[in-house]
C-alpha cells in the first residue's frame, strides 16, 4: 500500500522570497511523502529574482512557483492541507482564513531576506542563509514518523523544529 502524502502550506505575507524557497525545498527534499504549496495574505505578483536565481543554482525545481493568495487554499477544489507553516513575522500575527480538516500549525519565523539592503552580494547572501535555516528545519520535519504521532504530539514537534535555528545545528 502507497504512503500517504501530505499537503504543507508555507505562508508569508508576500509569497515572493522565504515561503517560495520552502515550498521549493520541501518538495524536493520530501521525498514523495509531501506536497508543498506557499501562498501569502498579500502576494507580491512575482517571485523575487534572488530566489528563484538561487533555486536554480542549486538545480532545485523552479517550475509553476508563483505567487498566489491564501484564499486559493480556502475554496472548496483546494487541496486538503495537513500542516500549515508561517515563515514571515507578519503572517504569524494575521488573521488566517479557517482551514477545513484542522490542519496542523507551526511558525517557522524567518527574516525577510528581500527586505537585505545593500550589494548584490549581501542580497545572495541573505537568501542563502534563509534557505540554509529552512533545510535546517525542513530535514527534521521530512523525518518525523506523521503516521505515528497523535495530532498533539505532531503539532509540538513541528513548533519544536521552528525554533531552531541554522546556527545551532539542531
């Protein structure tokens, strides 16, 4: 019998850079057992440059990224979301619409690699410690045994993993 996979929704506000790169990682580094999508309470209209030059650097899938509203993931054809993870400080504090099934939730607070000023080079370099944390919490998360957990346990474990930090190692 196939696993089932389950559906993870990064959230931030604009969709162009941080929730982008998870969606990005995680689904290929999920392994098939997850399906990433990302959305944002006010999306940009494009996915930011530096992103999406990184992802290609890295020869991560970069096809069908776009930004997109939240209210996609509300309407009745939306895909079923088993987790929903905000990666932005704004996100965290808005109101969220109400999710069918209850999924799981975490915050997974980021800073906005987009809002770096600076060269060039300061620029790449913050998206590519943005994306070094989210590995950092994606690969504990593509390891937790979801089938096993009860909803509780799941949904402190997946808290757990956003507090870590690329730093620490963890």
């Amino acid at each position: 019998m196939a696993e089932r996979v389950y559906n993870v929704l990064f959230l931030c506000t604009g969709n162009s850079a941080r929730s982008i790169l998870a969606e990005a990682l995680l689904n290929h580094s999920g392994r098939g057992r997850f399906r990433a999508y990302s959305a944002g309470s006010f999306p940009r209209g494009e996915v930011n440059p530096f992103a999406l030059d990184l992802l290609h650097r890295l020869d991560l899938p970069t096809e069908g990224l776009r930004t997109k509203s939240w209210d996609e993931f509300a309407q009745p054809e939306a895909p079923a979301l088993d987790f929903i993870i905000t990666v932005c400080d704004n996100a965290a504090g808005e109101v969220c619409p109400i999710w069918p099934g209850h999924p799981v939730t975490a915050h997974w607070g980021l800073p906005d690699p987009a809002a770096v000023q600076g060269t060039e080079a300061d620029k790449v370099a913050a998206f590519r410690e943005t994306l070094r944390a989210l590995e950092h919490r994606i690969r504990p998360f593509v390891e937790l045994p979801v089938a096993s957990l009860d909803r509780l346990k799941l949904q402190d474990r997946v808290r757990e993993i956003g507090q870590t930090s690329a730093s620490d190692g963890r």
